[in-house]
C-alpha cells in the first residue's frame, strides 16, 4: 500500500523563556493508506503535538512530514489551511462543536469555510448524519445531544468533506464505556467501509485493541 503519512526525524522543541523543551525527539514512522493506527502513551509524551504536526496544526522543528507524497513543513500557513481543507479531518475529545448551531449546521460548516465543487451540499450533509446514525438529530443542538451524539456529530463533521486522513486526539476520553465502545466500532466500520485512513491518540484500550498497529510513545520517542 502507499504510505498516506511518513513522518521523518521529526522534532519538536519548544521555547520557555530560555529553556528549550523537547516534545518530540528524532520521530520517524509511516502509515499508509487505509489504516486504523493508534499511538499510545501517558500524558505529556507528545501524542498531541504529533497529531497536531502531522494535521498541518504546527511545524516540526527538524524532520519532515509527508502527506501523499507532499512535503507540507514547507508550505504557506495558506497553503497548509488549503491541505487541511482537502485532505484531513479532525475529531476531538472535547467534540468542539458550536453550541448555537444545529447538528446539521455543525457538519455543514467545514463546506461553507471551504466550499467545494462536486456533489450537493446537503446531499454530502445528510449522508454523513446518516452514516453516523443521527439522520433523526438533525436538527437538535449539541445541548440537546448526549455526549455520544455529540461525538458522532463531530465524526459526521470530520467525514462530510470525503477526507483521505482523519485525526481523532482521545476521542472516547469524554464519553462512558459503553457510549465510547459504539463510536471505536463506529469509526473501525468507516474505517473498513471507506478505507479512510485513521491516526488516534488514545489511552483507549478498546481503540488499541482494534487497531491494524499500535505504537507506543514515551518522553518524546517511539519505543
């Protein structure tokens, strides 16, 4: 398979004052297309700035970082808005819906910020409420959704604009056992359907027990 992601000798140092502390150390790993890849490790071991990095969020230090073959730490902020835009999706574990906005408006936004040609709209909008189960919630705020709903709204928001990659930083972290169960399944059967590609940051022993690969990371290093 080709690789979707190859993160090379990335770093990631950042500046406190004086005081230089490293994120990420000499990271270098691949994930190709199609893949269910968790990275797991303890707070503070630079799950989220590699997903960050590799979301075209922030810019490594050193190394390089590769979607599709593209080499994006060189690119314009513009330019890499543009590749979030076409390529990535991101789901939360805080779900970071706006609260004032339906279900359905939530998952409209990405192709309002982004508009893009192709199918309609809302045909793209009412398959990805139905694909996540909450055709019926359309038009409910997130206030009015449970916790689940919520994060299978931001999973809809994430899918609406046919991503090849999809982000998710702890995704179950807010939600109860059983709920967080349903959506590791939800997101494993889009994952196969799809073959959009996955990357978790997880202490979920659910999402590792799933995943095609696991890697584990610790003070900054792949073990």
């Amino acid at each position: 398979m080709d690789d979707r992601v190859a993160v090379e000798h990335v770093s990631k140092t950042y500046r406190l004052g004086n005081v230089g502390v490293t994120a990420l150390d000499d990271v270098s790993f691949s994930v190709a297309t199609g893949e269910f890849v968790a990275i797991a490790g303890p707070s503070g071991s630079g799950k989220t700035t590699l997903l960050n990095l590799i979301g075209c969020l922030d810019t490594p230090t050193s190394g390089e970082i590769r979607i599709d073959g593209e080499a994006v730490s060189a690119l314009s902020a513009g330019a890499r808005a543009d590749l979030r835009a076409r390529k990535l999706g991101f789901v939360f574990q805080t779900f970071n819906l706006i609260p004032v906005l339906t279900a359905w408006e939530n998952v409209e936004y990405p192709l309002l910020i982004h508009p893009r040609e192709g199918r309609d709209r809302r045909a793209r909008v009412a398959a990805a409420l139905e694909q996540v189960g909450l055709r019926d919630r359309a038009r409910h705020r997130p206030p009015e959704l449970s916790g689940g709903q919520q994060q299978r709204v931001a999973i809809a928001r994430a899918l609406v604009g046919e991503p090849a990659l999809v982000l998710a930083d702890e995704p179950t972290a807010n939600l109860d056992s059983a709920t967080g169960r349903d959506i590791v399944e939800l997101m494993r059967s889009l994952n196969r359907e799809r073959r959009v590609t996955f990357v978790f940051s997880t202490h979920d022993p659910r999402i590792m027990s799933v995943a095609d690969r696991l890697l584990e990371i610790s003070d900054g290093r792949l073990r």
